[in-house]
C-alpha cells in the first residue's frame, strides 16, 4: 500500500473565517488526511481560546480525511510527530509571500524533508482575514460577510455579541 500524504494546515485562526474554510477544503482533495491545527502561539493575545476555536473548526468540518489539532511549540515538531510530509499555508497578496517565505526557509533548516505548498486565497476571500474580525466583533459590527452562519452565531453565543 502507498504511503498516506498527510500535510497539517496551521494558523491561529482566531477566529477562522471563510478564507480558511476555503483553503482547508481544497487541501482535503489533495491530501489523503489533513490536520488542521491551532497552533497556541505565545506571542499573541487571542480573543478566542484553543478550545474555542478548536469547536469552531468541528462546526463547520465535514470532511473525513480532515483532522483537528491543536500544537505548542515549533510546528516542524508537531510534523514530526504526526509524520506529516506537507504543511498547507495560503497567499492573499505579495505582503503575505514575503513571510511565508521566510517561514519556509527557516522550516525547511530544521526539518529539510517537511515541504510547504501555498494554496491562493479566492478573488473574494482576499480581502478576509481574522484581525478584521476581531475588530468587527468588538465594535459589534455585523460578521455575516466573513464567516458561514454556524460560526457566527457560536462568536454571538461565546462573545454575547
Ligand atoms: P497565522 O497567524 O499563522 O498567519 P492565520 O489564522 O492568520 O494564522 O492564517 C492561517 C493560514 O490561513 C495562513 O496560511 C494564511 O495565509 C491563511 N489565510 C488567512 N486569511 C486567508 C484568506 N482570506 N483566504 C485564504 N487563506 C487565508
């Protein structure tokens, strides 16, 4: 039997929105299993816990090969650990590149046989992303554009909203 190719799709996503839901989609096709994981990164105030946005993913995860997860620490690790080949990151713009990059490099040096594949944001996902809706949530601002209705309605419950 082949080898399953198994990549990890990780964020903070907090919280996740319609971009991400894209992207995670597209790798299910790709991939025979994918993790998508939370990773709890020490440098950032999150708005929302790793539980919580762990119950967001399942909410809206219908997919079998599709995993949820959750990491400290150095990503490379957690590859490793899941013997995960690929990692998943996604593009808006040329300002998104230019850290990815840079974060590829940097994993590639500690785990040289991990490969990072990037996946294009939608036309109409570009302009998406979680501090916007951070933002919108704290001047209670309607989400409905930026993320499918289970999610928004579990923000309005956990953020009272
Ligand atoms: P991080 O803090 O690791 O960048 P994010 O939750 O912001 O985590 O993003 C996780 C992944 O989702 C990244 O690869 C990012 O480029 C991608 N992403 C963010 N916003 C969008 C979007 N609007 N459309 C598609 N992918 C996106």
């Amino acid at each position: 039997m082949n080898k399953q190719r198994i990549a990890i799709y990780p964020g903070s996503f907090d919280p996740i929105h319609s971009g991400h839901i894209d992207i995670i989609k597209a790798g299910s096709k790709l991939f025979d299993k994918v993790i998508w994981a939370v990773g709890a990164n020490s440098a950032k105030k999150p708005m929302f816990t790793v539980e919580q946005r762990m119950e967001m993913m399942n909410l809206v995860n219908k997919f079998p090969n599709i995993e949820i997860g959750q990491f400290d620490g150095l990503l490379v690790r957690y590859a490793e650990y899941l013997e995960a080949e690929y990692i998943i990151r996604s593009l808006r713009t040329s300002n998104d590149f230019e850290f990815e990059f840079q974060m590829t490099l940097v994993n590639k040096k500690l785990a040289p046989e991990l490969t990072t594949i990037y996946l294009p944001a939608k036309q109409g996902n570009i302009h998406l992303s979680s501090t916007l809706i951070r933002e919108l949530i704290l001047n209670h601002e309607l989400i409905d554009d930026c993320v499918p209705s289970e999610i928004r309605d579990f923000i309005r419950r956990v953020k009272e909203v």
